[in-house]
C-alpha cells in the first residue's frame, strides 16, 4: 500500500490525528467481512480530513455525513462500493463527481490509474490540493458538466457514479470498457436510492442489486434531461436510449487537468 503524507495535510488543514477512532471505525468495518485491501485503503485514508466543515469529529462514525456544502458517504457504503468494484482486476477507474476527494483518495491507493470529474471549482481545487498534499500523483482531475465523464480517454475497467441517478444512462455505458462494471446509487433523488453494480456484456448488463443507501443527486445537465426525476418511482435500468438525442445535443464541458506533479 502506497504511503501517504497524511500528517503533513492535517496539519494543513489544521485537525489532528484520530488514530482511536479509525481503528474503531476499522474493527466494526473487519466484523462486518469487508475485504482486506478495502481496510488496508481505508487505514491509510484521513476520513476525517475531508468531513464538511465543523463535522470532522464525527469523520469515523459509521453514518454518512452531510454539510451544506459537502456529502461523504458512510464509511459502510464506501466500504461495499470497494468490495465490489472487484478492482484487482481493473487498472483504470472514471469517478463522476469528486466531491471532497476522499473515495478518490482509497481508489488512488487501489488502482494504477484515477480520472475524476467535478463541475463545482471550489471542490475541485480542495480535492486537488488534498491529492498533491496526500502524495497521490496518480489521480487525474477534470473540469467539467457531472452528466459528460472524460470520453477522450475512455474506455475505463470501472466507472463509480456515488450521487444519486435515476437509471444508467447510455453515456455511462459508452465510457466503460466492454467488460467493465458501473457502480452507482440507482432511484428517485429524494431517495432512498439501490446501490447497484452492473457488469457489462454482450448479452446486456447483469445488475447486482448491494442494498439501499440516499446520496445526493449528479449535479449538471441532468436537471433538463430528467426533470421531474425527484418525483420518479425507480425505473427499469434499461431505459439509458431515451436520452440518446439529448447527449447529441449537451455542450461539451470545458476540460483541464487540476493535478500537477
């Protein structure tokens, strides 16, 4: 496992270590079977360093922690997305959505390659000055629309998807490898959402349904493309051809790579 300057960004950010309650958070997470190299990540980590403001003593408390301005699922539902992107097996990883960095920051430690996505510039250069901080130089960010990914790039092994969507939607597919996995919180955005891996193939793709959990919902243009999603029951996850014509028609998101080494 890679090591990381994890006391040099603390004291950057002003917060101390919590070594007790990482390793209590870590006790309940090995009770509970999660795989070793997802504890090995999550050892390593500062889960508490990238909490919303003013919540960071509760960074190791199994819930999800909400701040006006910054989401950071429970270390539980990290933990299962980890698990069962089966990321032994994959080299590359596109994350939709950086938010606080800090699933960016276990992938980075799991997997050879990391591309991130972020609309909002604030978290961006957050993230991005955690991931120089940390020491992970193996973490790619862009500047861009939640919905576009980074197709330039793809095809990626895996895609994570941590905020709320109302199916898979075509684009998703298109940017995964042809036998790549997709993970990401399926249902109404007012949740509560299934959180669902779906492993592509030519036969279609096999849904893995891993329990409920209510993230936040992909901020962009989705807003035009499903509006009324809020209100929706859980659709069929074959839906993704509706809004072929509509991906014709987004505008392309402005792209720049945050990570300098």
């Amino acid at each position: 496992m890679k090591e990381l300057n994890c006391l040099r960004y603390l004291e950057k950010r002003g917060l101390p270590d919590l070594p007790e309650a990482r390793q209590q958070m870590l006790a309940s997470l090995r009770a509970e079977g999660h795989s070793a190299a997802t504890l090995a990540a999550m050892a390593v980590v500062p889960r508490h360093a990238f909490a919303p403001p003013g919540l960071w003593r509760l960074g190791y408390a199994m819930m999800d922690l909400w701040g006006p301005t910054q989401y950071v699922p429970s270390p539980r539902t990290i933990a299962v997305m980890l698990d069962n992107l089966k990321l032994e097996t994959a080299q590359s990883v596109l994350e939709y959505g950086t938010e606080s960095g800090y699933l960016s920051a276990l992938l980075g430690l799991l997997v050879e390659r990391v591309y991130t996505v972020e609309l909002d510039p604030a978290k961006l250069w957050l993230s991005s000055d955690a991931f120089r901080e940390l020491g992970l130089d193996n973490i790619r960010q862009k500047f861009a629309d939640g919905r576009l990914g980074w197709p330039e790039l793809a095809p990626f092994d895996r895609i994570v998807i941590p905020f709320a969507i109302p199916w898979i939607q075509d684009e998703f597919s298109r940017q995964a490898a042809a036998a790549g996995a997709i993970m990401a919180p399926v249902g109404p955005y007012a949740g509560p959402q299934r959180l669902t891996r779906s492993d592509l193939s030519p036969l279609g793709p096999l849904i893995t349904d891993l329990g409920q959990c209510t993230m936040p919902p992909l901020t962009g243009v989705w807003a035009g493309v499903w509006a009324g999603a809020a209100a929706m029951p859980m659709p069929s996850l074959a839906m993704a051809d509706e809004t072929a014509a509509d991906d014709a028609a987004t505008p392309a998101g402005g792209a720049w790579q945050v990570w300098a080494a």
